[in-house]
C-alpha cells in the first residue's frame, strides 16, 4: 500500500495534553498527506527521555498519545503509527550520526540552550545531542517531507547538514529531508494572552484547551478569555483576544471571519464566548468519545504498535544496511 510513496516522518511527544491548537494547526490535517505519501508518525519516547520522567506515567502516555492521534483520525492503515523504542535503528543510528555532528553544532541549538537553562539540575548528554537522534529519526526513512513547528526548524536544518556531510563523505546514503511547516491557517492563540501562540506547556490552565478537556472546562476557559473593552465581534486594532476567538470559532464551524462579524453583529462578548465554547466542545465530543473507547481496548494499541513497528523496522533496515556497508562495518547473516 506504501509502495513507491515518498516519505512523510513526523516526531510527536509522548504527551496525552495535545491543545486544540496542535488539533487544529497540525493533527487535523495530517490525513490529507496519505494519499499522496507514506506516513510515518513516530511517538518519540527515546526523546521523552532527556528530561526525567515518571517510568509509570511515560508508559500510561505512551498509549494515550496513539489513541489521541488515532482519535483525531489518523488511520493505522493508511499511516505507519509506531513507538520509537519499538524500533533499536534509530538509537543505533543516532549514535552513528553523533560521530558525525560536531560539538560546535549542538552547541548552538537554542532549544539546549533553553532546555539546559530549565532543567539545569540534569543537563545530561541525551538532552544535548537529542538532536541527532532526530536526524536518525528522519534520515532512516529516507524521508522527504518533515511536517514541523517553527521551534523544530533548527533542529531540521541540522539533519540536512549531517545528511549531507554524510553523502558528501560516502555517496548518496540519505534522501536531504524538507521541512514543512503547516501555513498559518489556524494560528490559536493563548486564551489569557492573545499576542502568545497557546502552548500546551502554559503554567495557566485558563490559557489553554486541549483536546481532552471535558466540556464544562472547556465552556468555563472560553467564557473567562481575556478580551478588550469594547463590545463588537469583530477583527482590527487592540481586538487579539476577539480575533483569536473568531479563528477558533472559524476553524471548527468552517466559517469566514466575514461571516462570523455578521452572524456575531450586534451581540455581545458574553453569548459570543459561548457560543465559541459551545462549538469546540461539541466538535472534540466525537474526538474524547473516541479516545475513551481507545484507551479501553489495549490490546488493540498494541496491534497497530506492532504493526506499525514491523513496517518501520523493515524500512530502518533497508538504510541501516547501507549505511553499516559505507562507514565499514562488518555484516554477517
Ligand atoms: N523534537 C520534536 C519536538 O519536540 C519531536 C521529534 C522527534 C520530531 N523526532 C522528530 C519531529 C523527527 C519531526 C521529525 O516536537
């Protein structure tokens, strides 16, 4: 089914608190690319790592980061959904590839930087060359296509280096992956600082709604939205927090923003907060409905685990051959 495809690779988080932002900006439209390329949507859990996690809560994630994917409608049998453990090459590769990646390159990645500065109690070697895994990450799949935010460009364009040390040294070995970053469409915003993107790591639970946030949640969060003192629903100066509200309603009920200042006109902030609240809880109540019946049926995530790792594991061994014949390693059979 994936044959002769080009090949989409994408890293997500072990982390079940995907916000609507992440729904609406990135998971909503992953489908769209399965026509046209094979698919590979990897839960990272070697990354997950970097930091310290709670072995329990990592696992309980692990599980629930697939069941929301798939919730959201990634289909396991049109997309290869895996678990990065699952699949040794990229450790094997990542290593490979840290001996091809200078000091001075990692040095420079301002996510260290931040990260080092955050968790200075456990600035630990994974934490530093967690981008190199991610290379590995792409480049086993001879991947074309990188669907990423902004914050991962960085570390993007340094798997493009070191694919292209790597080919410079040894031939052609890796496709030179691109990066694509999701058109501004659905930019949701923070619901208690309008001018900041909404971050799922928000200290502010009022700031953010995730996918899984029950629905009086949900109401509560978008009736407490920070606004401005006017009255009218309508885009334009001064009016970030109305605006983000309005790409919210727009981008669950399929509406233009001309459509929503005359649907909204003459009414006031409190029913038009409602009205937005009401809209994004009814259009996640398939999604959570989904995902419960998921997280009950384990056996099933392991199947598409299984699967999935079985067609990462032959696709990873295809580039891992090569790559051990170049650099000079032995293979026995
Ligand atoms: N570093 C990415 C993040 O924090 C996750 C990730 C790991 C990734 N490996 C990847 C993303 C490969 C794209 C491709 O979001």
């Amino acid at each position: 089914m994936f044959k002769d495809k080009k090949v989409v690779f994408s890293g997500v988080q072990p982390s079940g608190s995907l916000t609507i932002g992440n729904y609406l900006g990135a998971i909503k439209n992953f489908n769209a690319f399965s026509e046209e390329y094979h698919c590979l949507y990897c839960v990272v859990n070697e990354h997950a790592i970097t930091v310290r996690q709670n072995p329990a809560e990592l696992r309980k994630r692990t599980y629930e980061t697939l069941a929301l994917y798939m919730a959201c409608g990634l289909d396991p049998e049109k997309n290869t959904l895996f678990v990065q453990s699952h699949v040794p090459a990229h450790a094997e590769l990542g290593w490979i590839l840290d001996c091809y990646t200078m000091f001075g390159e990692l040095s420079r990645m301002t996510q260290f930087k931040d990260k080092s500065a955050k968790n200075a109690d456990n600035i630990n070697a994974g934490l530093f060359t967690y981008p190199t895994l991610m290379a590995a990450d792409i480049l086993l799949y001879q991947t074309e296509m990188v669907p990423v935010g902004v914050d991962q460009k960085q570390h993007l364009e340094l798997a493009r280096d070191i694919a292209e040390r790597f080919n410079g040294i040894y031939g052609d070995t890796f496709v030179v992956p691109e990066g694509y970053i999701p058109p501004a469409t659905a930019k949701i915003m923070s619901l208690a600082e309008p001018t900041k993107k909404m971050s799922k790591s928000d200290e502010n639970e009022n700031a953010v709604v995730r996918i899984l946030d029950p629905r009086d949640a949900i109401i509560r969060k978008f009736k407490r939205a920070v606004t401005d003192s006017g009255n009218e629903i309508r885009r334009g100066e001064g009016k970030d927090g109305i605006e983000n509200l309005m790409s919210i309603y727009g981008a669950f009920s399929g509406k233009t923003m001309e459509e929503i200042e005359t649907e909204f006109a003459g009414m006031g902030y409190g029913d038009f907060k409602l009205a937005v609240g009401e809209t994004c809880a009814d259009a996640l109540a398939p999604v959570q409905a989904e995902f419960d019946r998921l997280m009950k049926d384990k056996a099933y995530l392991e199947t598409v685990m299984k699967n999935g790792a079985d067609q990462a594991n032959y696709m990873a061994s295809r580039t891992m051959s090569k790559v051990r014949r170049k650099i000079g390693f032995v293979e026995i059979k």
